[in-house]
C-alpha cells in the first residue's frame, strides 16, 4: 500500500513530441505528489508538484494531471527537447515533503 | 546563490572503516535531510534535522550510522564499521522550513565500500 508504481522504465522520444510518464498510487491519504528530475551524477531537483485539490498543474512545458479516483496521476513534458534527458522520478508523501515514498524512475531520451 | 554542497564528491574506504560526509545547505535554510540513494532507484530517507535538532531520525539503517548538526547549519553524517552494502550516494537536501518547503539537493557522496 506504500508503494508508487512508475512506467515506463524507459522512454524514448523525438524533440519537439510530448513525453508522459505515468505513476499509480494506493494509498489514499497521500496528499503531495512531486516529480524530481535527476541528471547523472547530480542531485534530484524538483521540477513541479501538485495537491489532490486539483487535476492539473502547469508550469511552462512541464504539466500534472491528477486523477484522484483513479490514484494515478503523470507528467507531461511538451515539445521535448534533448536538454529534457534525464531520470525521472514521482513520489508521493501523506503530511510532509520529506518522507517521500519514490518511484522506480524513468529514463527519458529526446532524440534530436 | 550557491546550492547545497556535499564533501568529498567521492569517498573509498575499507570495509570497517569510519567514515564521515559533510552536507552545507543553503544558507537560511533550517531543515536539513540526509537520503540514500542506491543505483536505478530513488533516494532512501535517512534523517531530518530543524535546526540543530534531529526531528526524525527514523529512516537511519542501525546504530552505525549517526548524523550531527551541531549549530543548525553544517551536518556530518558518520558511518562506522563500514560494509559493503554501504555503497550508494548519500544525498543531503535542505529546505526554508520543514514539512512543506520544497527540498533542494546536494550532488550527492558516492560511498564505496571495498
């Protein structure tokens, strides 16, 4: 029940298409829901995170769609570009922005 | 403004060694966390500190492991008698506050163990 299952592992796309990765959750008293991109040998860094009071986030390329009954929700990335490649990761958490419970990643490529 | 900074970048030591990685935040952030990432997974939480507190310390393995932060800013995280299973990169992350302040990552310690 703790756990958050992220797809694809990996994800190859053409520049300038629309990635989505897509994260299922059980737990239903999660209430913050990140998304991290990590580039290798660096630190994750939080790309856009979204509260179960609304269906979608936006913020520039980058948007979340959150489907509460379902317990699933996914990133968009618009008009890829090869600076996109990177890890992907969704977590969740229930009350705090630290005990995150993550995903497994996803590897994105953008072919240029 | 400069970001979080983690020393060494790299450390190798023996198996039994102690060890001991460094973790300066970014500068006025009171919450600092310690994680654990392993290859092709996310990080692993290890513990978070509010000032020079450890507010929770409840993802740390076994008593080999310990983290300081003696004036609510630098933190050091110590491993003694180090195994093997001890490789990873140790991330440190800071944030303004706690609980719904966002986390910004250090690059990260890769530990190994030989």
């Amino acid at each position: 029940q703790q756990q958050v299952k992220q797809s694809p592992q990996s994800l190859i796309v053409q520049k300038g298409g629309i990635s989505i990765i897509n994260c299922a959750y059980e737990n239903t008293a999660f209430d913050y829901f990140p998304w991290y991109q990590q580039f290798p040998g660096k630190g994750p860094a939080l790309l856009i995170a979204i509260r179960p009071d609304v269906s979608e986030k936006k913020e520039g390329r980058f948007t979340i769609s959150f489907n509460k009954s379902a317990k699933q929700f996914s990133l968009h990335i618009m008009d890829s570009q090869p600076g996109d490649s990177a890890t992907y990761f969704c977590a969740a958490s229930r009350g705090s922005n630290y005990q995150l419970i993550w995903g497994a990643g996803t590897k994105l490529i953008i072919k240029p | 403004g400069a970001g979080v900074s983690q020393t060494p970048s790299n450390k190798v030591t023996e198996k039994g060694k102690y060890v001991e990685l460094r973790c300066d935040p970014i500068s006025g952030h009171t919450a600092l966390y310690w994680y654990r990432q392993s290859l092709g997974q996310g990080p692993e939480f290890l513990i978070y500190f509010q000032g020079t507190g450890a507010a929770d310390d409840s993802g740390l393995p076994n008593d080999r492991f310990f983290a300081v932060r003696p004036e609510g800013s630098v933190s050091t995280l110590k491993i003694q008698r180090t195994e093997r299973g001890d490789s990873a990169v140790y991330l440190c992350a800071s944030s303004l506050q706690g609980y719904n302040s966002p986390l910004h990552f250090g690059n990260g310690t890769r530990l190994t163990v030989t």
